[in-house]
C-alpha cells in the first residue's frame, strides 16, 4: 500500500493496526516489567515501540506513504506505559492516511486506547 491513493478499507486497517501497535506496546511493558515507549519519525517513517533504557522492541514501517501523525491534546511520542500496563500520559492525537483521518485516545486509569474516524 504505498500508492497516494488508498480505499476507505485499506486507510481503516492501517488505524486499527495503529491501535493494535499501541496496545502491544502496553504488553510489552508488563510482560518486561519496564516502562516502554512510542516513537514516531514522521521523517523514516518508522513507528517504533522502545524500552527507556535499552533500544528498539519493534520498528515498523508506516503501512502507506501518506500517513501523517498530528498532535491534539498529545503528540504519540509522549505516550509510554509503566511496569504494570498504565499509561504515562492521557490525550488524544490524529492520523491522517490520504484523504481519511482517525482520531486515537490514551485513558488514564485502566490504559484504554480508543480510536475513531473523523
């Protein structure tokens, strides 16, 4: 999917695969017992999942060309969850994926991730 171009179906799996990276990432920061966090490079195109301390869990490729992260209330490279699966931070940011954009929220608390198309 690197076409400029991209369907309203190919644009909602790559939201929901985003959603999933972030609740990945909170796994990982039980199953490790150690705070991890989100990085996104708007410039490689990476969105990595990252210990503290410690390098890269996961480096994935944004999954189409156009993807763009923009800050709302936060940025996602302000989101990192503790040992025990809680989130850092609360807030929402966008994505935009061609002509398709989603709205995603971090809730303090129980860690909920929601996301939602504008």
């Amino acid at each position: 999917m690197s076409s400029t171009t991209i369907t309203p179906q190919e644009a909602e799996l790559i939201a929901k695969q985003v959603k999933e990276q972030l609740i990945l990432a909170q796994h990982v920061a039980i199953a490790h017992n150690r705070n991890v966090h989100i990085r996104v490079d708007q410039d490689t195109k990476e969105f990595r999942i990252r210990f503290a301390i410690g390098g890269d869990y996961l480096v994935v490729p944004f999954q189409h060309s156009s993807m763009l992260f923009e800050r709302m209330t936060i940025f996602p490279n302000s989101i990192y969850f503790l040992p025990n699966g809680h989130p850092g931070v609360s807030g929402s940011f966008s994505l935009r994926i061609g002509d398709h954009k989603y709205q995603y929220t971090v809730y303090l608390g129980k860690g909920m991730v929601a996301y939602r198309k504008m």
